[in-house]
C-alpha cells in the first residue's frame, strides 16, 4: 500500500495524524577505506504540543538529534559522537551528547545493541540516541554490500545473521550452494 493510500484510508477512516519520527542513516566511505555513518533522528508533531518547558508549534521538532560513527573495514567503531539541535529540555538533554564516545571500541557486529545498553542506556544515555544506534549495525552491512572485498574462501558475512539466509535454508541453497548446510534429522521413528 502506498502512502497516498494510507493517507486516503487514514481520512476515511477519521484518524488524524499525531507525530511522525524520522530515521535517516547515510554511510560514506572515506579514501583509506573507513567508513563514516551519520544517523539522524527526528519527531515533529502535527499539533501545537504543551511541554513542561514551553510549547513546541506544530511542525517543530521536538527531538532533531545525530549520532555520528567512523567504523574500519571490520566494523570496529575508532570514533563516535552524539549532538542535538532540539530537544524537549533545552540545556539539559543535548548535554548528553560527549557520552557516545564511548561506543569508540565497540563492534557492530558484536553484540553492539547490548554493549549500548549496558554503557548508555536508562539514565546514563538518551534514550533517543541509543535508540538511533540500535539501526546502525544493519545500515552498515547494507553499505559494505557490494563495496567490501569479501575473502572467496570465508563464508560470506550476511549468512546466518537472518531467517531468509540461515545456511539450511532455501535461499543459502539456491543462491550460496557452497556454504548449504543440510538441516539435521532426529533419530529415526522406532516405531
């Protein structure tokens, strides 16, 4: 369904939109073959909203924040940052941002989403920003894909990490033949 058709059913159905929240991730690659990942986070609101700071018009921000990330050919992050342009509680919660740092050391593809946890989230973090790191594992394999120089003799990445590529599955069969793996059968029935 299309946008314009949830919109047209959204009328017809008497809802209104309340708040829209925008995740845009860019992934550049730099000369030495780093790559340098820019996340954004958004919500705006279609109505005038009440906070305890002051009111935000519709149409504003309420939260504009970015979480910036350098990753090696491995997915090591060498360097991280977070900054905010609007927030709900102005001179508090962009004071935040110096924290990300610490995802410098961390592996995308290593349990990345929890390590963020344990090191930012609750009140050590924003919850927003550590949301936003949350999406930047797989925007990264998106963006090697086809740029990485994968080793022929290694099992490719991408195998394993969802249900469409599992190497006993389908996909793996028809697509990845050398890297199949026949599922395993149980004990035959005695009976």
């Amino acid at each position: 369904m299309s946008s314009a058709d949830r919109g047209a059913n959204a009328a017809s159905a008497g809802r209104r939109r309340l708040h829209t929240r925008t995740n845009v991730v860019e992934v550049f690659e730099r000369p030495e073959g780093q790559f340098d990942m820019e996340a954004r986070l958004t919500d705006v609101k279609d109505h005038d909203l009440q906070l305890a700071s002051g009111v935000r018009p519709a149409g504003s921000p309420v939260h504009d924040m970015r979480l910036s990330l350098s990753v090696d050919q491995e997915f090591n992050v060498t360097a991280a940052a977070g900054s905010s342009s609007s927030v709900p509680y102005p001179g508090t919660c962009e004071t935040i941002g110096p924290a990300y740092a610490a995802l410098k050391g961390l592996n995308l593809l290593d349990k990345f989403r929890a390590a963020v946890m344990q090191s930012l989230g609750g009140t050590r973090g924003c919850t927003h920003l550590s949301e936003l790191a949350g999406v930047l594992p797989t925007a990264a394999v998106q963006a090697a894909a086809g740029v990485r120089v994968q080793d022929p003799d290694l099992q490719p990445f991408q195998l394993d990490r969802c249900h469409a590529l599992v190497t006993d599955g389908e996909v793996v069969r028809r697509f990845y033949p050398r890297w199949y793996r026949r599922k395993a059968t149980g004990p035959a029935d005695p009976a």
